[in-house]
C-alpha cells in the first residue's frame, strides 16, 4: 500500500506559519503534501516582527526584508499551485509573531498549523525555537510541527499514552490516522522503574483495545526510562515518521501550558510531531 498518497486527516483549513528560512522547508513541503492529499485550502503566513527601534534606525532594511518576505510567500503560493493547491498568503507585522500567527488561525477558524520546529533565530542549542513554542501552547487546533529534513509517509506512527486527557485525545488521533493510512500504529507507555509497571502495561493496554475496535494492528510498549528519551529512540530505531503526542501529561499543570517532556520530544526527534489537545 501506497501509504504517503491517503489523507491521513479529514482538515478543511490548514495555516502554514513561515519564516523564509531553510529551517521551514520541511514545514513547507509537508503541508502543501497534505494539502493536496486532503483536498484543504492551505494558508501561507509570516509575521515580520517589529521592533520601533529597528525600523527608525533601519527603515529601508525593514522595507528590504518585506518585500522579500512577500516574494517569498508568493513563491510558496506557486509552489502549491502547481501541485493543484488552493492556497492564499498572509502577511502581517507584529510585535509577537506567535500572538498574530495564533489570532490568525482563529479568527479563519484553521484545523492545524504547520509549522517547522525552530526559525532563522532560533540558536542551535535551542532545538525548537521559540515562536513554535509559543504556537503550541497557545493555539487550540492541532499542531504539526515539522523539522527541516523530516517527510512524512505514515507507514509507522507512534503515540505517547500516559492515561492524561490530552494523550487519550493523541491516542485516538493516531488510531484514526493509522486507519485512513492502513498503517499501524506503536504505543509507548514509558516507566520510571517496575513500581510503574501496572500502570504503563493499563494505559498501552487501553490502546490496544481502542486500535482493536477499529481495525488498526498496534505494538504496545512500555520501556523504562525517561518518557521523552525513551519516545525519541524508539522513533529512531523503529522508523517511525510521525509521533502524535498531547500537549502535556498527567504530570502537567496547566499554568504550564506545555509539558517538558512535549517539548523535548519535539526538539530531539529527528522525525515530525504532531500535537494534539483534548477539546
């Protein structure tokens, strides 16, 4: 079976957030991928961040960087309509670009974002830039966050199950995504030690029941070890091209809007993450 040609997702609207630089190309080539499978209307947008200062004293540098930006937007537009993608760009200013990317997909009442996992200030040692961070955790759609060489072919798919709200909600996004595939999927339920045992084998043993249900074949795992280091390696080895995952866990307070090991595991897989919240 050809699984990267079946929409993995029913999503009408998605919103594509893009800075331009190379660390966006994944998100760019995925999206209008999906775009195209799901027959969605696909929006481009990037936020030119302001800064008074900077456009006082360099006005013409700013004006330089919008112009390209918008060449830049309408590239991506060409792009997807040459793969018969119905896209429209998005071009804002703003002092937080997270905030108008967030408001945006609201206010167009989008079903996912995609975006890549950090920008063109995004330093190394941070492995998920901070835009995306913010994006994540304040969004209320589903997040799919893309890193630069990451392609996405649904052959294996592996979701975090940690018995809390929002990984049920990430469970039964990737049985549903398996199904319209004809992938299967992994659940890993990950133990500190064997006093965690009962408790990991009950929440991979939930999913399996709920895979089961609807005709989807599924691993159940529970290694010992820190759940976002245990997540990333079994991606790795197993070839896995998208983890879903939920926002946080039951560890998760939510003044914390994103879980530590959400974020790690976003930073440290080499393959995409798709974010999911439970409404």
């Amino acid at each position: 079976m050809d699984y990267s040609q079946s929409c993995p997702v029913s999503i009408q609207k998605l919103l594509l957030a893009t800075d331009g630089s190379i660390y966006s190309e994944g998100a760019v080539r995925e999206a209008i991928n999906f775009a195209k499978k799901c027959s969605s209307k696909l929006y481009a947008m990037t936020v030119l961040e302001t800064n008074p200062e900077y456009e006082t004293i360099g006005g013409n540098v700013f004006e330089k960087e919008e112009i390209e930006m918008r060449k830049y937007l309408d590239s991506v537009k060409a792009r997807a309509l040459q793969e018969g993608v119905d896209c429209e760009t998005i071009f804002h200013h703003g002092a937080e670009p997270h905030q108008e990317i967030v408001d945006e997909a609201a206010e167009r009442k989008i079903d996912m974002i995609i975006i890549g996992r950090r920008g063109r200030t995004g330093l190394k040692k941070f492995l998920m830039g901070e835009v995306a961070s913010k994006v994540i955790s304040h969004a209320s759609c589903k997040i799919l966050i893309v890193p630069k060489a990451a392609r996405i072919e649904y052959r294996n798919v592996l979701v975090a199950a940690d018995g809390s709200t929002h990984s049920n909600a990430a469970v039964a996004e990737a049985i549903g995504i398996a199904k319209r595939c004809g992938s299967g999927i992994i659940a890993v339920s990950a133990m500190r030690d064997e006093t965690e045992s009962e408790e990991a084998k009950a929440n991979v043993e939930k999913v399996v029941e709920m895979a089961q249900k609807e005709g989807v074949t599924v691993e159940a795992l529970t290694p010992i070890g820190r759940s976002y280091e245990v997540i990333v390696e079994t991606a790795g080895g197993r070839g896995v091209d998208l983890i879903v995952i939920g926002t946080y866990g039951k560890t998760g307070l939510k003044k914390i809007l994103m879980g530590s090991s959400t974020e790690k595991v976003i930073g440290n897989a080499g393959c995409a993450v798709l974010v999911v919240k439970a409404t």
